[in-house]
C-alpha cells in the first residue's frame, strides 16, 4: 500500500508536461468562447467585409495592374 501512495505522490508532483496542460487548457477556453459568441463573431466579420466592399464599389480610382503587357504610370 505505501509503494502505491509513494507512486501516487510522485504522479502528482511530477511537473513534466505541465505545460502542454495549460496551452490545452487555453485552448479550449478560446474554443469555448468562440462557439458562445459566433453569432456576433461571424457578423461582425461580415460587416467589416460588407464595409470594405462597398469602400471599394464607391472608390472612383481604377485599380491598375502592372504586366507584361500593361504599364501603370500616370500619363
């Protein structure tokens, strides 16, 4: 019996791994926090998008692409 609670102690206060543990652990906090809120997560980043695509519908400036074949330099 005292062989089991020696081994049991020594278990318990083995530190090794420790570390691993704790990224796991916040791991699966920010997963957790994620599912509670990705309704306003995912809607959020839409907006944003949404936002950032009529920026460029609105923009006046045409975008240029430089090629072999086409030169973006002002006139």
């Amino acid at each position: 019996m005292a062989e089991i609670q020696n081994r049991l102690q020594r278990l318990w206060n083995d530190e090794d791994g420790l570390g691993t543990l704790e990224v796991l652990l916040i791991v699966a906090v920010l997963v957790a926090i994620a599912i509670v809120f990705r309704k306003w997560i995912v809607g959020w980043f839409q907006d944003i998008l949404g936002k950032a695509n009529g920026n460029l519908k609105d923009s006046t400036v045409s975008p240029c692409v430089p090629g072999p074949t086409t030169d973006c330099t002002a006139p």
